[in-house]
C-alpha cells in the first residue's frame, strides 16, 4: 500500500499488486462495510475503471487503473480519514 497525495492534493492510497478482476469485489465489499452509496455511474475503459462512493459528505473515488492498481482517492479533505479506514481494510482483507 503506498500513501501519496495526486496533482490536486487529494490524499491517494494505491495498491498496485491488486488485478482488475478484482476491482467489483473488492468494491462491494468497501461499499458494504463502510456504508457506501454510488455517487456517480461506473466509468470502465481499457485501461481503467472508477465510480465515486459517499456516506453523507463524505466523498472517495474508488479506482483501478494498469499503473497503480487499486485506488482509494479522498475527493474532499473532510473525507480524508473515510479513505484511510478503507485502505486498511483493503490492505488487511486483500
């Protein structure tokens, strides 16, 4: 797991070992445990696949792409703590 922050200063937390064909269940099981619901319609393309979650004001995007792997991005710094308590939970369970 690898802590950093993208070009817009959101906190990220990538795993780069964790394959595509894993995104949808490592997803259901984030959006199940931490109460999550879609904010937005699943984008999948080639390369990539994300759909932003929330809970209240509480806004993550929840990420694959070929270079980094999974993603956890905080779209907000008030959702900074939710994207940590995924992480660990990602990188406990997976």
């Amino acid at each position: 797991m690898n802590e950093s922050r993208d070009a817009s200063n959101r906190l990220t937390f990538d795993f780069g070992e964790i394959e595509s064909r894993s995104y949808s269940i490592i997803t259901k099981a984030v959006a199940k445990r931490f109460n999550l619901e879609p904010a937005n319609r699943l984008t999948e393309g080639l390369n990539e696949i994300f759909q932003d979650y929330k809970s209240g004001d509480f806004v993550v995007g929840l990420e694959w792409d070929n270079w980094s792997g999974y993603i956890v991005n905080a779209k907000n710094s008030k959702s900074e703590l939710l994207a940590k308590d995924i992480a660990q939970f990602i990188n406990e369970n997976y």
